[in-house]
C-alpha cells in the first residue's frame, strides 16, 4: 500500500474537520482503491492527516481528479505556514489498521538509522499483539529508503493508552521496545486525543467514523481540556514501555 501524510499548523480546527468529513462523504466513497484516513489537530493546532491507499497508482487516479482539485485548493486556505507532504511507497497494517472507533491516536515520527531492521521490528512486534498490549487496537508504519518513518497506534482512550504504558509488559515487549528506542533516538510524537478517521464503507453500510458526530462532539474537538497539566498536553510514548514523557518537537 501508498501512504501520503500531510501536516501544518491549523489554528481553525471546526473547519479543518468539516472539510476532512466533506471529503470522506463527497470524495472518498468515489475513489478506487483508497482504503483509509486518519487525521486530527494537537492540542498546539498542529494538523495531521495520513491517508492510504492500495497503490500509488490509485493515489495518482485521485489527484488527477476535479473535484480534488477543488477540494484541496479549499482546504490549503485554513493552513497557517507552510503545508509539508510525504510520501511512503509501502505501509503496513498493524493488526486492523488504525481502528474506526479509536478513541485516541498517537503518531510518531522520526528518522531510523536502519530501516531494514526498523521494519523486523515491527513484525516482531506484531508476533505479540493484540495479547501482550490489549490496549493497542490496531495501527499502520511505514519507512522509506532514506530511514524516515512514520508509525500510529490506536486507543480506546487515552487512559487506557497511558495504563498500558505504564502496566507490566511481556519480557519480549520490553526488549522489543528497547531496540526501537536504539534504533529511533527521539521521535516526534503527535498525540490526536479527538481523531478522525474514515474508511470506504462496506456495501449496503454508513462510511465508518472514528469519533462521535454532532454540536456537543464538534465542541469537545475545539475546546482542549484546560485541566490537563503542561506534561499530560504534551506527547509521550504509551505504545512504549518507559513511563520516561517526551515534550512534542515539531
């Protein structure tokens, strides 16, 4: 599969969904071989949208089309900067891929001094899930050729995420998680505590969402909860095994 992620700062995070909900309902289901998105804004307005697709003829179908056209001269408008693409040539699923009714999403980002060894992690990995950290639902990662990678974990709940972080883990985990940490350093980490995400919907059924809808869930999207410490708004690691916090770098 194709990975396209997009990032920028977006400081009008009502409009930013409108649009991605205006895509997933008017653009999406019309696409062949798109098989997801998943997007949300920090809690510091930055704007992360990872869109996948069965090949990277099927994305190329898709910006070759009007009505995309249309829609992204829309959406680039609500960025404030600088708007950053990357591209990944391969991605990998992560148990169901990033679920439809996660409640929280982390993704991180980095740059890998062995990209090959990246990736046999990430299926040694995969040999311990869903038993060894039942509260990852699913997931994607993908590496380029260059060492830059890109992986998202999906949560019921944040609380959930930060229990398993902090829970006993599986030996082989934990060597597991050591290797990464070698192998990354210091990542970036994105923590989407409102996430959006879409997929093609099955025959006969409603596209897939992966937040609630309607005036009180839009409100809790724009209104960070202003309780939260300095360190709980900032990214840390709950697919890891440290409880070490990491502040967000962008």
């Amino acid at each position: 599969m194709f990975l396209r992620v997009i990032q920028g700062r977006v400081p009008d995070r009502t409009a930013m969904r409108a649009q991605h909900e205006a895509w997933a309902r008017e653009i999406g289901p019309g696409v062949s071989g798109w098989r997801g998105a998943a997007a949300g804004i920090t809690e510091d307005d930055r704007f992360i949208c990872l869109s996948w697709f069965q090949s990277v003829e099927a994305f190329a179908r898709l910006e070759a089309r009007g009505d995309q056209r249309e829609w992204w001269a829309r959406t680039e408008r609500l960025f404030l900067g600088p708007v950053v693409a990357t591209e990944f040539p391969e991605v990998s699923l992560l148990l169901d891929g990033l679920a439809a009714e996660a409640g929280f999403v982390q993704v991180v980002q980095g740059r890998a001094a062995d990209p090959a060894r990246l990736r046999t992690l990430e299926q040694d990995l995969l040999r311990y899930l869903p038993d060894g950290r039942p509260d990852i639902l699913g997931g994607l990662a993908a590496v380029g050729p260059d060492g830059r990678f890109i992986q998202a974990f999906s949560f019921s709940s944040e609380e959930l995420a930060r229990a398993g972080e902090h829970g006993e883990q599986l030996p082989e985990i934990e060597e597991i998680f050591a290797d990464l940490r070698e192998l990354t350093g210091e990542p970036t980490y994105h923590d989407l505590r409102h996430p959006w995400i879409a997929a093609p919907a099955p025959s006969g059924e409603a596209r897939r969402d992966g937040e609630r809808t309607g005036p009180a869930a839009s409100d809790a999207a724009a209104q960070p909860d202003a309780r939260r410490t300095d360190a709980e708004k900032a990214g840390s690691r709950p697919w890891s095994s440290t409880g070490t916090r990491t502040t967000t770098r962008h």
